[in-house]
C-alpha cells in the first residue's frame, strides 16, 4: 500500500496532531480492503525511563481494541539499550513492530 508518508504526510494540516489510534483505525480498515487481516502484531518499545511495564496491559488493551482482535493477539514490551546510542542517552525512544497478515 505503500509508504506511511503516502497516507498520511507530515506536512499535511489534516493529520498535525492526530490522534495515532485514529491513523492506526484508518490504516487498518486499508488493510481489510484489500483483503487481509490481522494475524497478530509484537510491538517493542526501546528507552531507558521510565519503566513501562505498568502501562504494557492497557497499551494492548487499546491496540487491540482499535484493531478489532483478541488481546492475546497482540504484544508489547520494553526494554532498555544499556545506556547505548540516542535511546541509552534518553534523546529519544524507539518502537519497532512487527505484523503478521493473512490473505482472505
């Protein structure tokens, strides 16, 4: 379907502040029409602090209800980079997730 940038562009007014749970709902629905679904997603979050785990539940709360599945398919974690790069220096944090589709 293409790049993100392609759906939604950061320098379109339309998307400057949006809710990221209505951009994850839209880009899902893309997913459906063109036939697929949902698998499960393994999503993992990357800082030094603060300590996450007491948000992970609702965090899979939230995408799973957004996305329409089951809780047990979805999962998230964290974890820390031992003070390596950006993230160990706290400049930033990085998310990477993975999806699993199915056709039909």
């Amino acid at each position: 379907l293409g790049d993100i940038g392609k759906h939604f562009p950061d320098n379109s007014e339309e998307f400057k502040g949006i809710d990221s749970k209505l951009l994850l709902g839209r880009v899902n629905a893309l997913v459906k029409e063109k036939g697929y679904s949902l698998v499960n997603a393994d999503c993992t979050i990357l800082l030094q602090k603060p300590k996450v785990a007491p948000y992970i539940i609702p965090m899979r709360e939230c995408l799973a209800n957004v996305l329409g599945v089951d809780l047990e398919r979805i999962s998230v974690k964290a974890t820390t980079t031992e003070g390596a790069g950006f993230v160990g220096r706290e400049e930033a944090i990085a998310v990477y997730a993975t999806v699993l589709l199915r056709r039909g």
